[in-house]
C-alpha cells in the first residue's frame, strides 16, 4: 500500500469510528442478501460477532501503517478462519460487502480515492490471512474432495 493508501484508510476509519459497531451491523444486512450461504455460516444473532469485526477494523485502522503487526494481527486471524470454512473465492464477496458497508456509513466522504485505498487495504488483509490459513493446523480426519470446494457448515475452533 502506498503512504496515501494508508493515511485514507485510516482517515475513513477516524470518520466511521463512533459508526464501527452500526457498520458491522450493516456488513451482516448486505451479506444476508448478497450471500445468504455465506451468511448462513454465521450464528443467527450476529451481535456478539459484530463486536469482533467492529474491533479487528479499529484495530486495522491502528495497524495499517505498522507492517509488523498487521500481519502478526491478520495471519492469526486467516489461521482462524480455516476452521471457520473461508476459502478464497469468499473474500472477494467480504471485500465487496465491507467496502459497500463502509461507503453507506462515512457518506460523501467516500469517493474513488478512498475506494481504491480500502481496495489495496483489502487485498493486503487478504494475503495475510490466506497466509495464516495455509500455516493452520489441517483438520482431523480425512477430508474427500470437499476441501477448498465449498462451504462447511460445521463450526469450531472459535476463541
Ligand atoms: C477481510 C476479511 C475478514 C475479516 C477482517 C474477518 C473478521 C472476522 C472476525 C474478527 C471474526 C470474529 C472471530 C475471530 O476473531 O476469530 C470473524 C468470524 C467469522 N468469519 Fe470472518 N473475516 C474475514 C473474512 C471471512 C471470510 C472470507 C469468511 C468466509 C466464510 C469468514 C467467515 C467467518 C465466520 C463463519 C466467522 C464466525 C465463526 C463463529 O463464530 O462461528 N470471514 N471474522
């Protein structure tokens, strides 16, 4: 990401910050329409997991110009979502419902500049989570050729 990449993502979040938790709330609406499988791997009362996407995007919003700890922060968490049944061809979805969920909560501040820096942000959180993913421990038993195919409805492994 570029200087100016990071210091609009992290303006954007300054702007949304009092909006994170109304934001987290807007991301699972627009999923639950966008994506009703991918909703579905979510329990039915997202409150307690919109706390959570709320605090890893301020955090993000701490972390982005810090290399460091944004991958020490994000590859912990893609280690997590393996168990969670992410697989790539989900994150582009996220990526698309965050930015939309962004763009309805900070309004006109939301233009093709921030657009293009939360997409580099974006990209770059989603490299680091693959990364933890890879790096996770393999699930038990064996697993046909579902693996990196479809979407598990089991949950576990959740903190
Ligand atoms: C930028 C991408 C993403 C971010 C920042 C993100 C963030 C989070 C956070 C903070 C949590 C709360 C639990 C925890 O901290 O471990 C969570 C849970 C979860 N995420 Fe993600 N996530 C992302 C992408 C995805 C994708 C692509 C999927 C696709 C299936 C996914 C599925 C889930 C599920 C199912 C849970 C809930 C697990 C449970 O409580 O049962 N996430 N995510």
């Amino acid at each position: 990401m570029t200087p100016d990449q990071v210091a609009v993502v992290q303006s954007t979040l300054r702007a949304a910050r009092c909006d994170l938790d109304l934001l987290a709330a807007r991301f699972f609406e627009r999923l639950s329409t966008r994506n009703p499988a991918l909703r579905s791997l979510f329990p039915d009362d997202t409150a307690e997991q919109e706390g959570k996407v709320a605090a890893v995007l301020d955090e993000i919003g701490y972390a982005v110009h810090d290399h460091e700890r944004l991958a020490a922060e994000c590859v912990a968490l893609g280690r997590r979502h393996e168990s969670y049944g992410a697989r790539a061809e989900h994150y582009p979805v996220f990526g698309e419902v965050l930015a939309e969920s962004l763009a309805a909560t900070v309004g006109d501040a939301w233009t093709v500049r921030t657009a293009d820096a939360w997409d580099a942000a974006f990209e770059l959180v989603t490299e680091l989570m693959q990364s933890g993913q890879r790096s996770a421990e393999p699930l038990a038993g064996p697993v046909p050729s579902g693996r990196g195919q479809g979407l598990r409805t089991g949950r576990s492994g959740h903190r």
